[in-house]
C-alpha cells in the first residue's frame, strides 16, 4: 500500500511528517545524536534491516539532516554526520521524549535522563 505524501501541502508540520514521520527515520536521528555514524552501528543498535536502514539514510542525507563522508575507500565506506539541519532537529526529538516520559512512561520513570555536558546537572528534556 503507498502511503499518502504530504511534501507539498501547504503546511510545515505535513511536510515534516512526510520527510520525518516514520518510526525508523526518528530512531536513527537519535541514534546519531548518540554518536552512531557508521552503517554497522546503526544496524546493531537499531535491529533495522538493511534494506529498510539504507532507505532511511538515503532520506536523511537527501533531506540534508544527514552528511555521507568516506572514511575508506576500498571497499567503499561512509560515515553519516549530522549537518546543521539534523544538528537543529534535536529539541524536536527531546520535545518527543519529554512527552513520552510525561504520559507514557512505566512505573521505572523515564529510561533516559540528560546531563548538561558543561556541568553534569540532570537536565529536562525539553529545556536541552
């Protein structure tokens, strides 16, 4: 089944959800702010397919939230780094995760919590 597009509606949270609003594409941008670049990594953290995992890279760096670098040239390999674009998406994911840990949490509380990096203090979510 193909799935509706909204790129051009005339409406940013539409287009947004068209680039971004799958399942899979929000994990590996979480996973790249957690330091995961290379095709490997992303894999073995995410459990993803490799067919799905090349989908959602392709996207990302076309979208430009992601950067393909070689980092070895034979065979051919790539790193995905963060551009601006995706570096700017992060207090949308921490947005998500705040309001997961509000209504859908489990009695354990939160699963992450996040530290200021100049300080060490917890931080809130969506403050970050």
């Amino acid at each position: 089944m193909r799935r509706t597009s909204f790129a051009h509606w005339p409406c940013s949270i539409a287009r947004t959800v068209d680039l971004l609003g799958d399942q899979w594409t929000l994990l590996v941008l979480r996973e790249a702010f957690n330091g995961v670049t290379k095709f490997g990594e992303f894999q073995s953290t995410l459990g993803i397919a490799r067919n799905t995992l090349t989908e959602r890279l392709d996207r990302l760096t076309g979208a430009g939230l992601l950067a393909r670098k070689r980092y070895q040239s034979k065979p051919s390999r790539y790193e995905y780094l963060l551009t601006d674009a995706g570096r700017d998406f992060y207090p949308v994911l921490t947005a998500i995760m705040h309001w997961g840990d509000r209504w859908l949490a489990d009695d354990g509380g939160p699963p992450v919590t996040l530290h200021h990096l100049d300080c060490g203090q917890q931080t809130h979510a969506s403050v970050v």
